[in-house]
C-alpha cells in the first residue's frame, strides 16, 4: 500500500520522508490532478498539526502583529479559489543525471508536477491587515517540518518578492480539490504560490515574517537555486529560483512503450510560468526538421497549465516523438538537457521525449 492514501501507480522515491511522483498515464487523463494521484515533495517527515490549536503568527515589518485561529482567518477574510499547476524544481530531473551524477538528489521523472484547485483566503487580504513598513521588500513563511538536509537540521521556510505575495492569486490554502487539505499537502494550512516553482509553496505554515532580504534559511539560500556546472551549494550562490520556466512533456503514450501503427493520439501538457500563458505546442518525430501543431485542451485559468493532444500517423518501425512550447513573450524550450545540467538538477525544461515502437 502506498502512505497517506495516495493511488498504488505513484512512482514513490523514498517512504521516509516521503517523496512520490504522479506516473506518466495518471498525469495525462484529467487537466485536474486526483488527490489520490497528486505528487508530494517532503524535505522532513510529515508533521500532523492540531487544527484546533493550530494559529498562524505575521511578524516582522509589520504595524500590527497578528495571531489568528483558523476561524479566526475564514472570519474576517473573504474565501477564494484558483486553480493551479504546482510544479517542483526538480521535475524532470532524471533527465539531467543521464548526463552526469547528481548525488544525493533522487532521479524525478515527469511526475513531479500537477494541478489543483484551491481554496483558502488571499495572502493579500492578510498582509493588509498586518500593515507592512514600505522596508518590507519580501514575505517569508516558516513551515512546522524540521528537515535534516541542512546541518544542523532546520525547520522548512521560503520566502517570496512582496510584489508577488500581494498579488490576488498568492493563497493561503485549507481546501484542495474541494476537500479540506490533506496532512501531506500540508495541513491545515499552506502557502500556494501559482506561478512560482513548487518550493515557495510552504506547507504546514505557521509563521509569515515581513522582511527587507529573502528568508535567511537554507532551502532560499543554499538550496532551489540555479549554479553553474563547477559550483557547490553554498548561502547566496547562483539565482534563486522563483518563476517557473516554460516546460511541456508528452504523458501519452509512455516511454519505451508498443503501440499500432497508423494513427496514434499523442497528449501531454505545457505550463508557461510566471504570468505568461502557453501560446503554442508543437510536436515532431523528426528530430525537429518538421512540426505539427498540437490542440490546447480546457483552459483552466491563467494558474494552470495546458493538456493538449495530437494524433500523429506513425509507420512501423521505432519512432522518437518530441514536444516544444511557446509562451506568450514568444520564448521556447532548449533541445537537450546536457547544456542544462547542474549540481542540483533543477529546472529541465529541455524537448520533451518518448521512444515507442509502432508494430506493422
Ligand atoms: N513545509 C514544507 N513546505 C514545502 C516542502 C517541505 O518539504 N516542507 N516542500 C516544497 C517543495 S520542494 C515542493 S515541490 C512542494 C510540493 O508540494 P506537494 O507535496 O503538496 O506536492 O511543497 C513545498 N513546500
Ligand atoms: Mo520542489
């Protein structure tokens, strides 16, 4: 049995702390991810916080601290509810390890990735209340999990630009897919940033600190940033990664799969990041030389990434399929991941690829 109720098809990485990913198939049938099928990303175990004595601190460069009750929160700010893609740094990460060793760091495939609906109130309406100094540049939040990845081992905390965090879409989460949120996604409450790399999505958050640099913790300031090949992790090294960057895959069919010759319907998804928007998806089998325009399935809002599928006439014989997105600013994906490796293996936005082989 898979933990925490999550479907047997999980590509689970590690049971403690649990790390598991969405398969490929799972992905592709519905632009909403089922809970059950939704992938979870810990960097400690668990935590199981009590609702009822659970409260929510904002300190910091603030005018008035705050310290509120989940009623207290429902109470007196107005609900609301997005719909969008979460998507970790390390999605896709197996790709770069093919290229070179990345220890330490577990060989995510496709599946770290997925969209949700959610609900809770604006982390807006709640700064607000706590009147931020105009010194206060970012938002911090400081989750309840202790992480043993840092040395000595320190609780889960990330922080966000005050731009962003005063945006209507930044939430602070109780419900996911209409159900209250799930320990392992971080109940009671949780931080959801559409558009940002899963990692500033602080679960179990206790505490929002107003601030005039990033989070000084570990996973904002040695972990989840950008370094060049020959760099170590180190505090303040390489760029801190925050706005997702334009990525598609192909979720049908698998990878190293038979299918029948002729036609063969082709689906993935694409999510653009930041504020811009999936402008366009093409498909080859020939390496690129030719494309052919995929259909954008259900627009699910500016948060969420798109499905799209394609049916391609495959002969028989071994075929590579590949997929690029394009983005509203008119940016697209790199060709290969060996240009993109890094010793941490984040952000793999290279063409995605599946190898099938089409019988006569
Ligand atoms: N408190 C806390 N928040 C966290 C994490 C964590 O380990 N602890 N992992 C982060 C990472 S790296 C990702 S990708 C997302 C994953 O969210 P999920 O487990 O709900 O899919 O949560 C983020 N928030
Ligand atoms: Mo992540």
């Amino acid at each position: 049995m898979t933990p925490f109720a999550k479907r047997s098809d999980m590509v689970v990485h590690e049971e403690e702390p649990f790390n598991a990913e969405t398969a490929r198939g799972a992905l592709a049938e519905a632009s909403l991810t089922p809970t059950a099928a939704f992938f979870s990303r810990n960097h400690g175990p668990i935590p199981q916080v009590d609702r009822s004595a659970w409260r929510l601190r904002v300190d910091g460069l603030v005018g008035e601290r705050l310290s509120l009750s989940l009623d207290e929160l429902r109470e007196r700010f107005a609900e609301r509810e997005v719909v969008a893609t979460l998507q970790c740094a390390g999605n896709r990460r197996k790709d770069l390890l093919d290229v070179r060793d990345i220890p330490g760091e577990a060989p995510w495939g496709p599946g770290a990735t997925g969209t949700a609906t959610w609900r809770g109130i604006a982390l807006a309406d709640v700064l607000r209340a706590a009147r931020p100094h105009d010194a206060a540049e970012h938002v911090a939040f400081a989750g309840h999990d202790v992480s043993r990845e840092p040395q000595p081992p320190e609780a889960y905390g990330a922080s966000i630009p005050r731009r962003k965090a005063e945006r209507p879409e930044v939430l602070l989460a109780w419900e996911m897919n209409g159900k209250p949120l799930p320990a392992v996604h971080g109940g009671p409450v949780r931080v959801v940033v559409p558009g940002f790399i899963g990692a500033r999505s602080v679960k179990w958050l206790e505490r929002i600190e107003l601030r005039v640099q990033p989070w000084d913790g570990f996973f904002q300031s040695t972990a989840y940033r950008l370094l060049t090949p020959e760099a170590k992790p180190a505090p303040g090294a390489g760029v801190a990664l925050g706005e997702v960057a334009l990525n598609s895959d192909i979720l049908a069919p698998d990878d190293g799969v038979r299918v029948a010759s002729g036609a063969v319907e082709v689906r993935g998804y694409a999510f653009a990041g930041g504020e811009r928007q999936v402008a366009r998806v093409d498909v080859s089998t020939d390496e690129g030389t030719t494309w052919t325009q995929a259909e954008l399935l259900e627009d699910r809002g500016r948060w969420a990434w798109r499905l799209w599928r394609v049916e391609l006439d495959l002969g028989p014989g071994p075929h590579e399929i590949v997929v690029r997105a394009w983005d509203s600013a008119a940016a697209s994906q790199p060709e290969r991941p060996r240009p993109l490796w890094n010793p941490k293996g984040y952000v793999n936005n290279a063409w995605g690829r599946v190898h099938v082989h089409a019988d006569a």
